[in-house]
C-alpha cells in the first residue's frame, strides 16, 4: 500500500515534493561524486547573478518566485563559500547587494559539463512520460496566478459551508 498515492489529489503536493527532493538528492550526489563543492539547491541563484550580475536579496526573491528567508539563506551559505560578495546599497544601508565572486564564476564554469548532461538526461527522462511535464507545470503555475489554491479552496467553501 502507498497511502501517499492512493490519497491521489489530497497527497499532490506532497508527491511534488518528494519528486523534487529525489531529483535534488540524485544531482547531489552527483555534484559530490565530481568534487565540486556545490549544492543543486544554490544553481538558480547563481545562475541568475551570471546573468544579472548585480542584484539585491528582494530582487532574487522575485525573479526565482523563492521566499525572501530562503533567499536570505542561500547567499548566506554562498558567501560562506565565498562564492557570492555582498555590499550595500549606497542608496539604502538595509538593502543588500549581491554579486558572482570570481570563484563563483569558476564553480560554473566546472559544473557546465554536469549541468548540460543533467539537462539532456531531464529531457530524455521527461520524454519518456506520457505528457510534457514542463508545459503542464507551466499551465498550472499559470492557472494557480490567476487564482491561488487558497482562494480556490476559500470559495468553495463560502459557496458549500457546512450544515
């Protein structure tokens, strides 16, 4: 018995979760197997400031859709790494500014070759399902924009309270 499918609907985000930690756990792995000393958790962030170059911690929070406390730890991890610098705003002494440190940009650069197999093995992975995953998370994420599962539930229940 797996409760956790059975319960189908009632168990979806728990099922999403434990797909995102097994896929998290396995590059990982991978990660420490190639002795880089990385972490799957921290590739957006730095990805975006390879990008963007110089952003502050609200910014990163907006652009990945991560929570400002999740942010908040993950540069703080980087910069223990020291694969981030952090300066303040002269504009604002509370903002914090955060940018790639020359060792962040070589730890990129040595993980590409992981990175670009982890993206072909995703894509040969995802190919072996009945539906594109990718396009069908787009469209819920889309539908979940325009109107929250909070205020999904929250009106269903105005609409059918209890008796």
């Amino acid at each position: 018995m797996n409760l956790v499918n059975d319960l189908a609907e009632l168990a979806l985000a728990t099922r999403l979760k434990r797909l995102s930690e097994r896929l998290s756990q396995d590059v990982s792995k991978i990660y420490k197997e190639s002795e880089a000393d990385f972490e799957a958790k921290w590739y957006l962030v730095l990805e975006l400031l390879s990008r963007q170059k110089l952003l502050g911690i609200t910014e990163i929070s907006e652009l990945l859709q991560l929570s400002h406390p999740a942010v908040v730890q993950f540069v703080d991890q980087l910069l223990k790494r020291n694969l981030v610098k952090v300066s303040t705003d002269k504009n604002d002494a509370r903002r914090r500014l955060v940018a790639l440190s020359g060792a962040g940009k070589k730890l990129l650069q040595q993980i590409e070759p992981v990175l670009n197999v982890i993206k072909e093995e995703n894509r040969l992975w995802i190919n072996e399902a009945s539906y594109d995953i990718l396009k069908l998370l787009t469209e819920l994420e889309q539908a979940l924009d325009e109107r929250s599962m909070y205020q999904r539930i929250k009106m269903n229940l105005l609409q059918h309270p209890k008796t």
